[in-house]
C-alpha cells in the first residue's frame, strides 16, 4: 500500500512538472511575455462590413484562452498584423438543370508575425479557409454568422498553430 501511494504521487510531481514546458495547447515554453493584435483591415474586392473587427477580436480571445500572454496595444513582444484580402462567393456544384447546388465561401487572410524576441520566427504568409451552404440559402443572418464562425475558428486556428505552437 506504501509503494503504491509512493507511485501515484511520484506521477502527480512529475506531471504537474512537466506542465510548465508543454502545456495542453501544444505550445511549449514561450519566450515572450507580451501581444498585440493589429486591426485586420478589409481589402477584398467584395466587403462584407465588420468582419475585419469580428476577425481582429476572434485571434485576440485565441491568444488569450491558450496562452498566459498579455494583451498590449503597442510595444508587444509578439505582434499580429494583416489584412483581409478575399472574400469570395462561388458556386460549388450544379444541378442537371446547370443551376447552382452548392456554394462556398471563402476568406483568405494575410497575416505578418512578429517575435522581437525570435526573429527567425517572423513570417508573412495568408490563411485560407472555406464554408460550404446550400445555393438555395442567402449568405445573410444565421448563415453568414454560422460560415463567419467556421472559418474565423479554422483561421485563427491555424495562425496560432503557426506562430506559437509550430505545428
């Protein structure tokens, strides 16, 4: 019974240890104490309005719940600026009557990252990801909010994998 708890507790220290250089978000030790989040401005030939501000606070809330970074408006150790430049509607698949089944959205992002404290980290790169809807359905309300959400989760996701977890 003795070497049993002596077991367990040995597994307790040892991954509350190991919790302060991997983390569950996958990003590891990060060797920045501050961010800042640019406002991405929306260049796309098509504008949908407020999407850029719905985008800037979506990768600022990401960046806060998975990591214990800080949030700045200038001076950041950590910089995320941008701008949308695509947003496009186009139709998917058609019908035997050549109409439209299915359409999709797409946004793509350009995204420039800055580490002062890393400069081989520094990167400009776009992000693109889609949503698919029913051709029958308008791009407004219910389902602009519901294709928004997938698309900024996705993105913003993928920046952060890119920035900070290296994946």
């Amino acid at each position: 019974m003795k070497h049993i708890k002596l077991i367990l507790l040995s597994i307790i220290i040892l991954s509350s240890n190991s919790c302060s250089v991997y983390n569950f978000t996958g990003t590891g030790k990060i060797d920045a104490e501050t961010f800042q989040v640019g406002f991405f401005q929306n260049n796309a030939e098509l504008i949908e309005p407020g999407i850029d501000r719905t985008f800037t606070l979506e990768l600022q809330d990401l960046i806060q719940n998975q990591t214990n970074l800080n949030l700045v408006n200038n001076g950041a150790d950590l910089t995320y600026e941008g701008e949308i430049v695509d947003y496009r509607v186009s139709p998917m698949t058609a019908t035997a009557d050549q109409r439209a089944a299915q359409n999709r959205l797409t946004i793509r992002i350009n995204v420039r990252f800055t580490n002062k404290k890393k400069e081989t980290d520094d990167f400009e790169k776009p992000f693109t990801f889609f949503f698919d809807y029913p051709a029958e359905q308008q791009l407004t309300g219910a389902t602009l909010n519901a294709a928004l959400k997938e698309i900024f989760e996705r993105i913003t996701q993928d920046i952060f994998n890119e920035s900070l977890a290296k994946w």
